[in-house]
C-alpha cells in the first residue's frame, strides 16, 4: 500500500516478488504519477497494480498488507484489513523483527538525519570488523531489502520517524539501542492537531526496550518524554547535551544544533566500543546530509545553502541561527501547511534575514499576514513573492550582495508545488546549478 517515488516501495516489492510472493501493489497516485517506480519493477510476472485509487476487497484476503510510513493510521483501508484480522506490516519495523542484526534507532523531530548518518559513518570507520547497514527514513533505500544480507554480529543503524515507529508499535518491539534527539510540534495536520499522539508514536524508540537495552536521550528531549512516559523506560538511560561533546573538537556543518548531534552520535559509539580518536577524525571530516544546511556553491561572493528537510518552524530558527547574529540570509521560505505555529520565528527571523522571498503553498498563504506586519515594522527587511523554485532563486539572488547566504529553509512541508522535500530540495538545487 503505497509503491511512491522514493525508491523504499520499490526496494520493498522487489524483495518480496524476488522471494517468490504474488504482489499486489495499490497506490493513490496515477499510473503516469508513478512511471518511473512501474519501470524499475518491469522485470516481474508476479507484482500487479491498482493504481489512482485503493479497494476494499484487497484488504480482506492477503497473508499481510505492507504499508506506507504516511498511511494515516485510521485508513479505512487498513481498519478493514485490521477487521478480516490481516496483519498490517512496515517495512522497518519487519525488518526489525526478523534480521538477526543489532538495532540501532534514532527519532527526532529534529535532527535525527544528521545523526543516522554521522552515527553510521563513525560505526564503519571503528568496527571494522563488523557490517554496518543504513536504513529506515533514508532516500531510495529499502530496508526490508537488507533482510537475506544481514546476519549475527552486523548492525543496522535505522533513521526512524513517528510514522515508521508506528510498525514498531505493532509489533511491540524497540531497537537494543534507542537515540532520541528532540520534540517540537510537527506533522500536525497528520496527527489532527494532537500533540500527544505524535509523541505517542515516537516513544515506542524505547517502549519495549529491555534492561540490556539502551535509550540515549537528547537533553532537550529528555524532560518531555520522562514527565509523561518515564515509567516505561526499563533500559539504562543516558542523556546528552552539546557540552558533552569535548570543546576542542570542530563540527564542519555549521550550527549550535549540529554539536548537539554530534554529541549524540558520540554517546552512542562510545556506548558500541568505537574509540575516541576515530569518533573524533570522523565527526571532524563529516560533511553534512544532502537536503540539510547543504553547502551547494558560492556564487559571485554569495553563498547558497541547500535546507529543504527544514519542514517546521524550529528547524528553519536552527538554520538561521547557524549563520551567527548577522542579518546577511535571503531566506526562500513557504510551502504546505502542517498546521505549525510560526509566531516564535517571525520574532527571532531580523536578526539573521535582511531578505524574504516565499515559494506557493497553503502554509504561505495562511502565515502571509504575519509576514506583512513583520515586514512592516522591520522595513530593512525585503520581500517577495515567487511562482516557481526558479523564480524564487533568480529573486533571490537579485537581492543578494557579496558576502550574503542564500538559504532554501522552508518551514513548510512541500506537498502541492513538489512531489516531496527531496524533489523540492533537488530543483533548488538545479535551478542554482543553472546560474549563469
């Protein structure tokens, strides 16, 4: 239940039509929509398709339905496979349950990506001697697909956001190492403007964890979760805070935050073996996750930051504030509403803006009197409004001068004008490419 255009759902129907199984694929999206992913599955008899719509009947008699991380939970769809007593299956969460490997989770409103990923670099460069898997939330990687590779002794170091951490819920297990990084609101407009219930899907990082267990809690995370669910936490807890991670050592992405996620990773090494020194020389040379303050090019003296995983208000703030208490940024901002408050943003956005110019969206337009009064009262700050990702990148670098940093930071989801964040991050990415 939901093939996409990622790569995950094609990576999943390859692996269970490779072993054998008859696989009906159904998806929302149009036979057109989804060309690209059909093609790469052209090579099986066995796989069919119900495409631009979902039925009923498919959910009443299969040995499982594999489904989508965004399928809302109260799908009538998979209620109705839940009522003929189908199990409902995820991708990580199956993999999890089965692979033989060491599970190592991390989930974050924020910064969970950049940890994964320093995590599994810092991993492979101290056990040598092991294998190290990266899946979950990764672009184009099926993590059900590492099933038949992976065997005792490797480890598999999962990105998992609240959606994914959904199968973890079903089938009542946690990784053996948990890393939580922070909670903000988020994916509001998904979980109907409950806040407890997002929180809910995320605490199953550690919900079954056992005493041999371990749950690395970010400082700014830890507070919030033990208040409500500290009962539930039975592994040995850490908590972390940037000051952990030793003052003499650089992070090369730039930001407060990012030393924060260093320092998880850290802990989170330091807890599997890995030497200092090799954490150190990885954490020093590591250059960042594409799609998150990405350095993309210096053009004519400006800089050009590629952000589109910035899809709340708190994850725009920490890339502003990345650039130092200087208003040199020509932000391009805007996109899909999540339902998310922007109040405390606007507030802190003219220390680090001199220029605001806004991509189409339903977020945009419901936050676009705020904008207007903000401009009003700080009138040094330039403003305009794009029709495309081109359009927004040639305004923005009209409005730029030597010395200044175009940032795509958006604070909104990117449903409608693109196709995902990734998408929306690499026609930024084109169109900066393009520049004369």
């Amino acid at each position: 239940m939901g093939l996409g255009l990622l790569g995950r759902g094609v990576g999943d129907i390859r692996f269970l039509a490779e072993d054998g199984a008859e696989v009906l694929v159904t998806d929302l999206k149009s036979g057109e929509e989804l060309a690209a992913s059909i093609e790469a599955l052209s090579g099986f008899d066995n796989i069919s398709y119900v495409l631009g719509g979902h039925r009923l009947e498919h959910f009443r008699d299969c040995d499982f339905v594999l489904k989508a991380a965004s399928v809302p939970i109260d799908s009538p769809y998979i209620l109705e496979a839940h009522k003929h007593n189908i199990p409902v299956e995820m991708s990580a969460s199956l993999f999890a349950s089965l692979t033989p490997a060491m599970i190592i989770g991390v989930t974050g409103t924020r910064g969970k990506s950049t940890t994964t990923h320093l995590l599994y670099e810092i991993l492979k460069a101290g056990l040598p001697d092991k294998k190290i898997f990266l899946g979950g939330n990764i672009k184009g990687i099926s993590t059900l697909e590492f099933l038949s590779k992976t065997q005792d002794g490797d480890i598999a170091v999962l990105e998992l956001d609240s959606w994914q951490l959904q199968g973890f819920g079903e089938r009542k297990i946690s990784p053996h190492v948990a890393v939580f990084t922070t909670f903000f609101p988020d994916h509001l407009n998904y979980y109907k403007g409950n806040l407890d219930a997002y929180l809910e899907d995320k605490i199953n990082i550690f919900k079954y964890q056992t005493e041999e267990d371990a749950l690395i809690f970010g400082s700014q995370v830890a507070s919030i979760v033990k208040e409500k669910y500290g009962s539930l936490i039975r592994s040995a807890l850490i908590e972390v805070n940037s000051d952990a991670l030793p003052a003499a050592w650089s992070v090369p992405i730039p930001g407060l935050h990012n030393r924060y996620n260093a320092a998880l990773a850290m802990q989170a090494a330091k807890l599997l073996g890995v030497e200092l020194d090799v954490i150190r020389n990885t954490i020093e040379h590591f250059r960042g996750v594409s799609g998150r303050l990405e350095f993309l090019k210096e053009h004519k003296g400006i800089k050009i930051y590629n952000d589109t995983t910035a899809t709340t208000p708190e994850a725009t703030l920490a890339g502003l504030r990345a650039f130092g208490l200087d208003p040199t940024i020509v932000l391009i901002f805007g996109g899909s509403d999540k339902g998310l408050e922007m109040g405390h943003l606007f507030l802190d956005m003219p220390n680090y803006v001199r220029a605001v110019i806004t991509l189409p969206g339903t977020g945009t337009d419901r936050v676009q009197p705020e904008l207007e009064e903000l401009m009003q009262k700080n009138r040094n700050i330039q403003y305009e409004q794009a029709e495309s990702m081109q359009d927004a990148v040639q305004k923005a670098v009209a409005l730029s001068r030597r010395g200044d940093n175009i940032v795509l930071s958006p604070g909104f989801a990117s449903f409608g004008q693109f196709d995902n964040e990734f998408d929306r991050g690499d026609q930024f990415a084109d169109a900066v490419k393009n520049l004369a």
